[in-house]
C-alpha cells in the first residue's frame, strides 16, 4: 500500500518544546513539577480534536489514550511511550528553536550564546544530515528533543491512523510519561489501565536505530558520619565528614571505570552529588553495567574504596546503601524476539537501514519491561542531548513517524 504522510511532525514538536517541562530529581512529588503537565494538557486537548474520545491526564501527570482496531483479526495491542520532562542538567525554560533549512555541512553556530557551536568534527551524525532541516535552540537552553521529538512522532502517526482508516492496524495505546529524566518516569504509571501487550519507546537517536538492550542500574548512597570538634582545638579530635567524602572520590578509578573514559559495553561508578558539614556527608554515586556481575563487581570496588579510606579516621563510621533503579531490557526481550523483528522490519519499510544497538542508559522501556510489557526503543532522531548543543532533524522525526505508522500495520498483517 503506497501511504501518504502530511509531514506536520515539525510544526508539533515546535510547539511542544516551547513548554517548560523540567522536572526535579529534588522533588518528592509525583509528578515532581506540575508544569509538566501543561504538556499533557495540550497533548490530551489535541488528542481528543483529532477524534481520540478517551485521551485523559491524570493525577500522576500520565496521558492515557487508546486508537480503536479497525481489524477483525485478533492483534496484540501495542502501545508507543515517550517522556513528557526534559533533563534537569540545562534549563528548558524560554526553549527559542531555530530551523537550519538545507543543512549544507560545517558548523552551527547557535545565535543566543554564539560560543555554542555544535560542530561538525564533534557531532558524526551531521554528515548524514546533508540537504535536510536541522532543529536546535538559539544555545541558552536545551531543545527538548529528548524526548518532545518521540512525543510529537507518536502525536502525528495517531493523526495519520485517524485520518487513514483504510490503513488497518489492531488496538493502539499511547501513553506520555512524566519524570523520565529522573527515574521516575513510570513509578505510577497503571499498567492495568493502560491495557497493552507489547510496547515501544520513541526514545532513541540516529535514524534507523532500534534499541534491545540497556545498562542495568543501580544507585548506592554513602553515608559517612565524622567527628565534630571546634576548629580552634580540634587538632587530634577532629575527623571531618566533608574531607573524607572528598578522600573516597579522589580513591575512584582514573581509567575505565568513570563515564568520561569508557564507552560500548563497559560500565562504570559515577558521583552524582556530594553534601554534607563536617559531622556527616553523603556521596550518592550511579552505577551502570550491562550485567548483573557487573554491577556487583563496581559496588564491592566502591564499598572496598570507602573501607581504605576509613583506615585513616578510626573513630568515624559509615553507612553504605545500594538501590536497584533498573536492569537491562534483553533479559525480557531476548523472549519475544519477534517484537524487535517487526521493529527492524518496519524501519526498512521506511526506507532506511536498520541498526540494532544498545543504549548506554535506560528508557522508560527498562522498567516496563519488567512490569510485564516488553518494550524495546525505537530512533526518535534526537542528538546531543542534556546539553545547550542538542538537535534534531526534520527528515529523521518524519521517518519516526512513518515507522510508527509500518509498525502497527505489521503487527495487523502478521496476527
């Protein structure tokens, strides 16, 4: 079936990054700012225009919406996810996006804070990106195409199931999580309600890429608790909370333990925060590998890092605990493959190669795969991300689009 696409995926995404949806690792609310709900709001009015009756927010700051069958085979349902929030690292506030028409290679300079350069040398997806509509920001703030550009996609393939109901597809589910950025991202999401067999996140980055394998995530949190004196007649007495915190970090590995020196399949132990006086601090660190081993191994050289240094201060104790966030999504997709292999084929039928990678973080699917739907991660085009220098092609959210749109028609054709 030859299908045709109206292309209004940019127009969406610009929109959307206008608003300000950063959430707050510090926050214990749920979602942890209400402004990512302005988001929703607007998704859920234009949901319910294009004729999609259910579409709701919900407390929790999750949208909620179904796409009817028009089969009479028996499909799985399927849901597409993407993250409402934008990464706490770099403001989303007062998002000014620029459109760079016919990207003809060399660097961009970004015209609000012009020593924001995203450059060519530094960013090798650019030299694919030849002759297409390259989206960034004017270099204050991040664009949000983690993950706007997901949410906009998913947006425009429900216009187009809508609008093309000779287009056959089975029951669709869409949900738009809050707080992904923090690992909170579906803490309350209902996975009753939601109602789906399988899913996808539109979360991933260079086009043509499908995602089957993620870090598995810990987080461990050092308490140390010092001894306290009076600055003025503490030689002998003191041992100060701060200095030793301070101690263990500069302990850590310099080399292939530490994000800045590993990449591909290595993992690594990642100081996150540091606070704390003199009578107690605390060290709160990540911990990622692709296996299980991995992290134990990371944690052992850790705690044994902080019992070397406690040597030193014999009348100070620490307290060290470990928190597992999330584990690596193949151990639940290895056993469905064909969820990857509908994935793989309806990227081709979008005309573009398909590139089986693994991601060195988590996506919402993470953890919904071990909520009972596996969920691999599909390209949503974005680049650069948590950063002032992040971009997003119109080309690449277009091919998004109709992949989404191939992907449900192979699930109905497959049933």
């Amino acid at each position: 079936m030859f299908l045709t696409f109206a292309h209004t995926v940019t127009e969406r995404f610009l929109r959307y990054v206008t608003i300000d949806t950063q959430s707050d690792p510090n926050s214990p609310a749920s979602p942890s700012t209400e402004k990512q709900k302005d988001l929703g709001r607007v998704l859920v009015t234009e949901l319910k225009a294009i004729g999609i009756a259910d579409a709701h927010l919900d407390d929790y700051g999750y949208v909620y919406a179904t796409i009817p069958a028009n089969t009479d085979k028996k499909v799985p349902v399927i849901c597409f996810c993407s993250h409402m929030d934008t990464s706490p690292d770099v403001t989303g506030k007062d998002v000014k996006p620029q459109v760079v028409k016919n990207y003809r290679g060399g660097d961009i300079t970004l015209p609000g804070d012009t020593t924001q350069v995203i450059r060519f040398a530094e960013h090798p997806a650019l030299k694919n990106q030849i002759g297409n509509d390259i989206i960034t920001t004017d270099g204050t703030t991040l664009l949000g195409a983690d993950n706007k550009a997901g949410v906009a996609e998913i947006m425009d393939a429900a216009h187009f199931f809508i609008n093309n109901p000779d287009v056959k597809h089975g029951t669709i589910k869409i949900l738009f999580t809050p707080d992904e950025e923090i690992g909170r991202g579906v803490d309350n999401v209902d996975i009753k309600k939601l109602g789906s067999d399988f899913g996808y996140t539109m979360d991933g980055e260079s086009a043509g890429s499908v995602e089957d394998e993620t870090f598995s995530a810990d987080g461990a949190t050092i308490t140390i608790t010092g001894v306290s004196a009076h600055p003025g007649y503490a030689k002998g007495k003191m041992e100060h909370a701060i200095k030793i915190a301070a101690a263990i970090v500069e302990r850590l590995p310099k080399e292939g333990c530490s994000p800045e020196t590993t990449s591909g399949k290595q993992g690594f132990l990642h100081p996150v925060g540091i606070e704390g006086a003199l009578e107690q601090a605390t060290l709160s660190f990540i911990v990622r590998d692709f296996t299980e081993e991995g992290l134990k191994e990371k944690e052992i050289l850790l705690e044994t890092i902080v019992k070397d240094v406690m040597k030193d201060y014999p009348r100070s104790t620490y307290k060290f605990e470990v928190r597992e966030q999330y584990r690596n999504m193949k151990q639940v997709i290895d056993r469905h493959p064909h969820i990857l292999e509908y994935a793989i084929e309806a990227i081709r039928c979008a005309g573009l190669r398909p590139m089986r990678t693994a991601i060195r973080g988590g996506t919402d699917g993470s953890r919904l795969s071990f909520m009972g739907l596996p969920c691999p991660n599909i390209f949503a085009g974005e680049h650069a991300f948590h950063s002032r220098l992040e971009w997003v092609s119109r080309q690449d959210m277009e091919k998004a689009v109709q992949t989404i749109v191939h992907l449900a028609m192979i699930w109905e054709e497959k049933a």
